[in-house]
C-alpha cells in the first residue's frame, strides 16, 4: 500500500512538471523573437555583379576610349575583355580616367558652342534647293540622297558640316520637303528642301526637235542619258513587242 502511494505522487509530480514545461514552449514560441544587431539583414551593394572597367576603345552604347564605367561582371568577362575593349579600372586608371573626362568637357564645351552658331546660321536660311531631272507628273528619275541635300546646305550656308546625321522621307517627287540635321548631341537644326525641276539643256531640245520632226529616224548624237531619246526608244520598244504578242 504504501508503494502504490508513492507511486501515484511520482506520476503527478512528473505530469505536473510535464505540463509546466509544455506551458514554457508554447509561450517561448509565440514570444518575438530579438535577433539583435548581428542577425538583421545586411544591405546589398549596388556593385554585387558588377564592376568598374576602363574602356581602351570607343564601345557603341557603353562608353567613349578612357572612360570609366560600371558593367555586369558576365559582359566584361565575355563581351569586353576577350575583344580588347577594356580592362578593370585601377586606382591609377580612376585618377587618369578623371583627368581625361575633364578635359573632353572643355573640349565637348567648345563644340557645343559651335554647333549652336550653325544652327543659327542653318535655321536662318531655313530652306535649301536641289534639282532633279523629272518626268510625267513631277515624277523624279531617280530620288534626293543625303549627299544631295549636305550639298544644298552647304553651297547655300558656306558651311563644312562634315557627316552630320541627316533626317529626311524618301523623296520620289518634286516639292517641298521637311528634314533635320544632327550637329552635336542634342543639337538639331529643322530645315526645310524644295526640289525642282531641272532645266532641259540645249541638246535635250535639240533631241525634243529631232523626235518631232523625223519620229522614226534616230538621232544625229544619241545619248542614253537625255530624257528625249530614253522616251522615244522606249516607246519604239513597246511598240515592237506588241507586234509580237
């Protein structure tokens, strides 16, 4: 008997103690939990991936030679370096980079400053002429080229303008026609061209009297070129190969 009781105190003692240390988990786990200053998240660098390269060669969309930018690890590992585009900026190259930077401002400056006095001058005279050979309709034998239109400004501006980014439609006809010329970065100058026919020189009339007065001779001087002989053969053509048809 005295064993049973003994017995029955060990087991509550030991569901009691089981149920206090259950109580103590629960409220440990819901309890917040204070990381404290060594497990809050560190900030990610905006270098992670990425590094500081010194360009040796102009590089369309990246950079201009001796300049210092900031490139994904993976394009200087596998675009950059292997072409000889560049290599990681030092220290040295950093101090050197600067210096070079400086002074393509002072010199970008200059250019600016010219580039904004043609303008002027281009927007002043604001239209331009050329002349093209034309046919039935104000049709063009051929179209207006960029060359062309440098041409006309230049003539007309006394300027060297060099190869400046021309903006221009597709002309097929005689008349009057907007485009733009890029000077320098974020200088534009908006011009205007007016083709017009070019005058029939003396031996295109010669070759206009020629067709009229004798239409099934051919002509004295023949020449490809003028507008005259190129009509009448061409229609001598056709006329020969509906024959056949």
């Amino acid at each position: 008997m005295k064993f049973l009781l003994v017995l029955a105190g060990a087991l509550a003692t030991g569901s009691a103690f089981l149920s206090s240390s259950r109580s103590v988990s629960i409220a440990a786990r819901r309890a917040p939990v204070n990381k404290g200053i060594f497990m809050r998240k560190r900030a990610v660098s905006p270098m992670k991936g990425k590094s500081k390269v010194l360009l040796t060669k102009d590089l369309e969309g990246v950079g201009r030679s001796e300049e210092v930018v900031t490139v994904k690890n993976g394009f200087y590992l596998n675009y950059i370096l292997p072409r000889g585009f560049g290599s990681l900026a030092t220290a040295e190259a950093l101090e050197q980079a600067a210096v070079v930077a400086a002074k393509r401002a002072e010199e970008d400056a200059v250019i600016a400053a010219a580039a904004e006095e043609n303008k002027a001058k281009l927007e002043a005279i604001k239209t331009f002429t050329v002349t093209k050979k034309v046919g039935a309709d104000e049709q063009l034998f051929g179209s207006v080229s960029v060359t062309d239109v440098l041409g006309a400004v230049e003539e007309a501006s006394g300027l060297t303008l060099g190869s400046p980014k021309v903006k221009i439609e597709d002309i097929k006809m005689a008349g009057t026609y907007d485009f733009t010329i890029k000077l320098h970065q974020g200088i534009t100058a908006v011009l205007s061209l007016t083709v017009e026919p070019e005058a029939e020189s003396s031996e295109e009339k010669v070759a206009l009297l020629q067709c009229a007065e004798r239409p099934n001779a051919p002509p004295q001087n023949p020449f490809p070129v003028q507008r005259a002989a190129a009509i009448r053969w061409a229609s001598r053509a056709t006329s020969r190969v509906a024959s056949f048809l």
